[in-house]
C-alpha cells in the first residue's frame, strides 16, 4: 500500500521522505490554508521533494472553471494530480484531463456509487474519506471494502486512495481490504512505529549492555 501525507507542511514532508515513508503528496484547501502559504509556490515545492503524486484541488465547481485552475496547475509540475470534487461537473473534468494524459484524483467520495462513477470517468484515484465517513455514523470500512469489491469485479484501474485517515488502525484495515494507497496526517504515519514493547525491549537491552561496560 502507497503512503500518501495529507498535508502542506513542507518540514514533514521532508521528514516522511528521508525515512522512505512517501510515495505521494496530498493537499486540499483547508491545508493550503493551514499551512499558511501561497497555493502555487508551495505546491512547488512539495512537486519538488516527493517523486509520486501531489494532489493539487480545484476551486471552481463548473466544468470550465475547474478546467481553467487545472491548466495552471498542471504546469506546476509533472508529478501534480488534479483533484477535483465529487460532481457532475467535477466527473466531466476528470474524464477530460485523464483523456489528456493528467492523473486525476476525485474527492469527497461516500458511496461505492460515487467510486464507480469515478472510475467510469477515468479517475486515477478516488478518495473516499473514511473519518468523516464514521464520524457521521457510517462504516467507513465497509465503503473502502464495497469499492474494492466492485474495482475487482470490473478490473478498473482507478486507485482506491483512502482519506480522512484518523490512526492506525484505519490504515491496518485498508491494507487488510487491499486499497492501493491511504492518505494521513504526518503524525499519524509516524505514530505507526510506535509499540509499547518496542519501547520496553529497548529499555532492557540497553539497561543490560550498560552491565557489560563494553561501547562499539
Ligand atoms: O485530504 C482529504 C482528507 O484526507 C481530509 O481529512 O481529517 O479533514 O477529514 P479530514
């Protein structure tokens, strides 16, 4: 499974690449926001740390606006995808820019049914947010499982990218599930290597060769 970073913060981003936990970039508004930088340059920068894809979000909710703010961002880089929303208008986009040779990633995906229209439209991800999926009483598992499902049964190609990651144990089901990419928080990825007996095993061992007095 492909580790994506749901941020804007070029530090952990760095961070994440250094210890070979990146294999793409994902951003949205409310990050753009968050992080406090222009979209354009930071955009820029992210294109130029991460080999794999970095999702850029249109604005516009009409087909010619978002495909006016996507002609500017695909000149932003070769590795910048194109996310659009989950609309009619937003499916019109995706189709058009993937015929043109853009990965594309459609967000704020609920439904299986939503996916699918993704991957009629060409998506090269689709993005079902699986944290706000729970928060409002649904499963989002069950949307991640139902997606695969219906992917297999079809042999589309459009990559299940599993977003609005919360913690771990989101990112152990998607993997059990078999999505090809998930999307978290820098600190959520990181908190993976984290084990209460990892930590306890390298107290004793340290306590012990402390005994031998030997140093390498
Ligand atoms: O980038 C989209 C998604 O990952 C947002 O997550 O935590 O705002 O629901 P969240």
């Amino acid at each position: 499974m492909k580790f994506f970073a749901d941020t804007a913060e070029i530090a952990d981003i760095k961070d994440l690449a250094a210890i070979g936990l990146l294999d793409g970039v994902t951003t949205n508004p409310s990050l753009i926001a968050k992080s406090g930088r222009d979209f354009k340059e930071v955009t820029k920068e992210i294109c130029g740390i991460v080999n794999g894809p970095v999702s850029a979000e249109v604005v516009a909710l009409d087909y010619d606006g978002m495909m006016r703010e996507a002609a500017i961002l695909r000149k932003i880089a070769d590795n910048v995808c194109i996310k659009v929303p989950m609309t009619l208008d937003g499916l019109k986009a995706c189709k058009a820019l993937t015929g043109d040779g853009s990965m594309v990633n459609v967000t704020l995906c609920f439904s299986a049914n939503q996916a699918l229209l993704a991957a009629k439209a060409g998506a090269t991800f689709v993005s079902p947010f699986v944290g706000r999926h729970d928060d409002n009483g649904f499963d989002g598992m069950e949307l991640i499982a139902d997606i695969r499902l219906i992917y297999d049964n079809y042999d589309f190609r459009t990559e299940i990218l599993v977003a609005s990651v919360r913690h771990g144990i989101h990112v152990l089901n998607a993997a059990r599930i078999g999505a090809d990419v998930m999307t978290a928080p820098p600190a959520v990825i990181k908190g993976l290597v984290k084990h209460v007996l990892t930590d306890k095993g390298i107290e004793g061992f340290l306590a012990d060769w402390a005994k031998t007095g030997q140093t390498i």
